[in-house]
C-alpha cells in the first residue's frame, strides 16, 4: 500500500459584528510542507485585508491511497516477476 499526497486547503474563519458565528474563507494549492507559522502570517496578512478578527484555521490534506493484494506488498521493489514454468 502507498499513500501519495495530493492537495492541502486552508480554511480561515473570521467572525464580525453580522457574523457572529463566523465567515469562511478558503484557499486552494497550500503547500504540502507549509508550516503553523506560515499559514498564520498568511492569516494575519488576511486580517488586514478582511473585516472581523481571525477565530482559526482548518488546514485539510488530501491523499491518495494505491491499494496492492499482500503478495506485491511483501516482494522487493525492482524485483522480476518469475519466468513462467514450461508446459510439456
């Protein structure tokens, strides 16, 4: 089995005197090594851009997961499938 990141979204949410339960903000393509620090700046530089104080942040990762039966799983990578047996 191998898993294969595919995509990560953060979503900020922010809440305002209309919107008292919060307002969502997302976004797309966020880096798949993006640290808390850097997707916190990203919300303070939103902050200044948005109305209302940021409440938080839900980053969410998608992966890919390629399913194999157990015999590929326990053969080496990079190893040749044996020679079939001849038939008489």
């Amino acid at each position: 089995m191998q898993k294969d990141w595919m995509k990560s979204t953060a979503t900020y949410t922010f809440t305002e005197k209309d919107h008292k339960n919060g307002v969502k903000h997302n976004f797309s393509y966020v880096a798949k090594d993006a640290s808390a620090e850097v997707i916190a700046k990203f919300g303070d530089i939103i902050s200044s851009l948005a109305e209302g104080e940021l409440k938080g942040v839900t980053v969410a990762t998608t992966d890919q997961v390629k399913v194999t039966n157990a015999a590929e799983d326990q053969k080496p990578a990079g190893e040749p499938a044996p020679a079939p047996v001849p038939q008489a």
